[in-house]
C-alpha cells in the first residue's frame, strides 16, 4: 500500500468516521480504523457494532495511488497523529505487512498495524426501501425528539426513536413513557412502508456529522438495519428490536386553555423557580394560572428555600383557577428544543397531560405527564 | 438587614469570593457567603481554611443601604440565583433572623440561612512587612512558577512556591524535584527581609480574579499567613510550614553548548514526537544533535510505534555529539511558559540538569534533569 493525500481532507474524513470508534469493546480490532485502497480509491472504515461508518475519498486533485492495499490502523492513535501533522500532504506506506510508514515534512512515523484478518466484515448494502430527504430537515426531526427518548435500559425499545412512514406521511416519535416528541413530515409523493425503531444515541451521532444544509439525504431500511448514504458518507446503524407502544390515542386534542409564551422570557422564569430543585432529584415545579391573567411559577426545596417567578402570558384563551405541577427538565428541554420565538401551552387538565406547540414549528408536539402534588 | 444592589456588580464580586467557598469540608458553614451590612458598605466573605476572600462594595450609585445586618447565605445556591437574575437591581431583606428575601423583577426568593454564629472569625490583619508590585507582573511569576511544583503531598514543601526576597531582589521558586522554575525580580529600592513558602494551589486561585494590568497589589506576610490587597479584595492565604529545599547550587552556569529554537515549532515538533508515549505514563524522549546541526527528537512506544522530528534550529553554539532524554511533558510545560517567541536550550551534559531561557522572559530560568535511558 503506497499514496499520499491531502491532509485536512483526510481529517475531516477522520473525523466522520471517528464517531463509530469502539473504544471498549471485547473485539480490539475494532478500536481500528481500516484503510482500504483500491479502485482509485481510499475508504475509511469504522464500528462499534452498533454504528458503523464508512468514507470514500476519491478527489484526484488532493490524492495519489501508488499502490492498493488494507490495514487496520489504532484508531485514536492514528487521528490525533494526522490532527498534530501540519504539512499540507502526508505520504503512507507499508511494510512488513503490519507497519506503517507516515512520512510528513520532517516527522516521520511508524506504526504498529492492527491484524486486518480479524477484522469483521461489513457490508453496507442499498436497500429497495428508502427514504430522501433534505439533510436540513433530518437534523430539525433528530434535535426535536431524541432528547425525548428513555435513558434507562429497561424497556430498550423506548432508547429509540420510531420512525414509521404510510401514504405521505412519514411520522418521527420519541418516549420515555413520562414524556413524548412527535414531528411528522408530508410530502407530494407515496414514502415506502416503514415501520423501524432506530436507536436515539446512533442519531445524534449522525446529527453530529451531518450538516444544515439542503444536501438531499438517502435513508436505505432494511428489517435489521438503517443505512444513511450523504456525501461521501456511509452510516449505518443497527435498529431496535420489538413494537413501538401506540402513542396515537395519546394526545389530547381537546383543551381548558391554551396559553401563549414569549419563549425566552418562559425559559427564564422556569431555569430560576426550578433553580433550587435541580439539586435534589425531582425537579418538580408548580404552575398556577391566576384570575388576573398572570402565571405563577414555584417550587419549594425543604432545606434551601422557595421561589416564585410571575410571568405575564402574550396570551390565554381561557382564564379560569387552574393548578399544574410537573418536571422542570421536561418542560425545558422541550421548549428549547423549537424554534418559535412565542409557543403555546395547551392544558387539558390538572392531572392530565398538555402538549406544547409553536408557530414556526410544523407539525412538532411535544407532551408532557403532570405529577400529583399535595 | 435591608439593602439594594447593582445585581452585575454583585454577581463580579460572588465571582471573586466564590473561589474560596469549601465545597466538601467539616464546617458546613463554610458552603456559605458571609454577606456583612456596616459602615455604609457591603463586605462579603468565603473560605475553606486554605484561602478567604473578602470584597468590599461601596459604591453609591450602585448600592442603597437601608439596615445593617449579617446573614450566611449558602453559597452555590446563592450564586447561580444571582447569575440567573436578569434585573438590574437586586432587593434584600432579612425576616425572622435566618430567612433572606430577594426581590428582583417578577423574581421573589426566599432562601434558608446558615448559622451565622457557627461563622469562624477570620482576621485580614495588615503586616509590616509588605511587598507591593505590578498585578501584571505577579500574574506572569505566578504563570511561569507553579506549573513546577509537585501534585504529591508526600513532601508537602514542594507543593509550594518558595518566595524570598532580600535587599533589591524578590525570588520566587518552585519546583517537584525533577524540575525547577526560577523567577526574580530586581527594583529600586530594597525590600523587606521575606522567606515563605505559599501554597501554589492558593496562587493559581489568586491568578484567576487579578486581571492583566499595571495597578498595584500588596503583599502582607506574617508567619503564617500571606495576604494579598488589590482594588476592593482580600484575598488571604495560609503559608507552608518548614524550609524550602537551597536549590542555589542546583543551576549549572557552564554548557556544553546552547541551542536556540523557534519557540512555536519547537512546541509542535515535541508534541508530535510524544504523540504516541502520553498513552503510556513516561512521555520520555529522547534528543539528539546531530554533526550536520540538525536535532532529532525521537520516542518509541513497544506497543504503538516511533516517532522521529527533525528540528533545524536557529543556533547552536557549539555543535558535537549529544544526545539527552527527558520528560517531554516536562519541557512542553516549561516552554509553554514562556512569552519569547525564541527561546533558548542550554546543555551541561548528557545525564546532567539542562536549562532553558528566552530573551523576552527576563531573570527566568526553567531546569529539567534528565533520565538515564538505555
């Protein structure tokens, strides 16, 4: 194996593929990342058996094949070497099968190869069932709902996010059985059927690399796996087992009130009456809907103290004496998660659970379970 | 107690005391602030017996006194409250002796004092013998110093900074036993008679809230105390017991020869050549000049690899076969401390202390010895 490449291109690949990089892992190979030349080509591969990862480098302009090859080079290793080289080309080769040779101005490198025979293999195959979409978007879907999911290992399906497509329609949800982010897109042409649970860490890994732009986005289903193909990138992940709860008879559609926020000023109030709670675990604020219109927010912490923020509303649709208590964090995080400058809150009932909307954010709810309080 | 403050000029002085609140420690009223109404000023106070910091506010534009007081407020709570406080001004009152109330905006606060009684005194007595310098200047020695002193409390004196001072000259030295760093600095006149040792965690602390400038800063020593007055704070610190090791003989005078380097390429040149031996605990590498002048700086780590630099330096005094090993952390922190944009390598043998200099870091020299390698 013999070629010189550029060496900003070559991290910025690093750097994809970095993300499917084991780090333990009962399968030490797979701490490597695999150099693979051949067809004009260099293709950079990792996994961690939940992602893999794969970038193809082909721009004659910065690249030069001497010679094919594969070797499976210490991953972490190997990207911090290419991220302290400052020379603008960087020359490989190898010898004795498992050395390699890096050659950049005046620093010259060797290193130990990992066995490229125990590494598995993978195959990152197309699918007949696959969904295109603008790269922009899927961020937008990803930041929205995977916050939502559950952390705990419990119940693994709720890790997830499920993703299902029918007609036009292809619907995103995400829970954690106290809490749920759904967004749903409509477009001009059938999706394909899809039913999959993807895991929530493996996408925002993909949120991670991807960027805000327009670049369509190829998502390829098959029953175990999603391949996502954008550039010259390949991320696969493997998808959860099992059934999705039925979440469709879940939100309410029928409200007591609806109340309109300038959404800073809420986030504001809420980080400072949950200010004490965040250091005991419940995090657990009340919210009181005053006669006069105001909203009162407070949480008492026994050892601390108490706080009470006043909010006035852009807007209420229905005043009436209404008491709510729930998860600061929950609310938080779903708020800051839209991108509407004023969002409403919409409750149903003191016990029951009120969903979230913005204006500027289509077809995204966001809902959340109160707690009882005394 | 009653008073109104500036809420930005409060959070800057929470900030500063803030870096002597105790976090874990066996007098709990030391998790607190002091805040102390008399004499038409605000005085608030922290420390965790190692350090206390005092800030003094009387500006009357910013501040309205209405009722003197003292309350211990606890200080986490108390800091993240002010930092999430959007209004300009800030509203305290006392109420039934150990409950605060803070008003500010649509914010009401009320938060469970500490036992005010179980507050240590702590005296910031002034001394007679008192250095005062360049705040700027006492940044830079305390930046070029405490990076040499040991982590390990099995030989507590050198966790600490030797500080002496005698006629024109004020010296300030630390250093683990593996390598030194020596600062002095000359003046006009002569200075008290000081020998002290000052914990370097305490100066790191210190360096953090002086700014970059030319105001003066006293230094007040007794036996066992050290206290520092800038602008509006004290900022006051125990001292280390014992006597500092004599290190005067310890700094060679005559090279074998002196080797000048462009600081920034020599940095990166190390740091590559140690890329691979900061995942093993030595970082050792080794240093060779060659007879064409050109210097290699080489590292070998059995399981990873090797690495080879080539230095072409801007001099060299005298060129011979040499060759030295060392800790390469050693000399990138040594390095790294210093302003020049050149800086100096001067050689005294190959199993002997080597030191390094640079024009633009005045009276400072950093030491390192060598290790024996095979």
């Amino acid at each position: 194996m013999k070629f010189v490449i550029n060496r900003d291109l070559l991290l910025l690949n690093l750097t994809y593929v970095s993300r499917a990089l084991s780090t333990k892992t009962p399968m030490p190979v797979l701490t490597g990342i695999k150099i693979e030349i051949h067809d004009n080509a260099v293709f950079l591969t990792a996994s961690n058996n939940e992602i893999s990862i794969q970038t193809v480098i082909r721009d004659k302009r910065l690249l030069k094949i001497e010679e094919d090859g594969l070797v499976v080079v210490p991953g972490k290793y190997f990207i911090e070497m290419i991220r302290k080289i400052e020379s603008k080309d960087v020359d490989f080769s190898t010898f004795e099968e498992n050395i390699v040779k890096i050659l950049a101005d005046r620093s010259n490198f060797t290193l130990n190869a990992l066995e490229k025979d125990n590494y598995p293999l993978i195959s990152f195959a197309d699918s007949d069932t696959v969904v295109t979409i603008d790269v922009g978007n899927l961020k937008s879907i990803i930041r929205k709902t995977t916050f939502a999911t559950s952390l705990s290992e419990t119940r693994v399906i709720l890790t997830g996010v499920s993703v299902m497509a029918e007609g036009r329609k292809l619907e995103v949800i995400a829970t954690d059985s106290f809490r749920l982010a759904k967004k749903y897109i409509i477009t001009d042409t059938d999706f394909p059927k899809i039913n999959a649970v993807i895991p929530s860490k493996s996408l925002d890994e993909l949120n991670r690399i991807i960027d805000e732009n327009e670049t369509p986005i190829e998502i390829h289903f098959t029953p175990s796996k999603a391949l996502f193909k954008y550039k010259n990138i390949l991320f696969q992940t493997r998808l959860i087992d099992g059934s999705f709860p039925n979440t469709s008879n879940l939100i309410p559609v029928d409200f007591l009130t609806s109340i309109k926020f300038n959404k800073n000023e809420l986030i504001s109030a809420i980080e400072r009456a949950s200010l004490f709670t965040t250091f005991d675990s419940s995090s657990i604020i009340k919210f009181t809907l005053n006669s006069d219109k105001t909203i009162e927010i407070a949480s008492t912490t026994n050892e601390i103290g108490a706080v009470k923020e006043e909010v006035v509303p852009l807007g209420c649709s229905n005043v009436l004496n209404f008491q709510i208590a729930f998860s600061s964090k929950y609310l938080l995080e779903a708020i800051r998660s839209m991108d509407s400058t004023e969002i409403s809150v919409h409750f149903t009932g003191e016990i029951k659970p009120f969903i979230i909307t913005g204006d500027y954010d289509i077809n995204l709810t966001q809902l959340i379970l109160p707690v009882r309080v005394s």
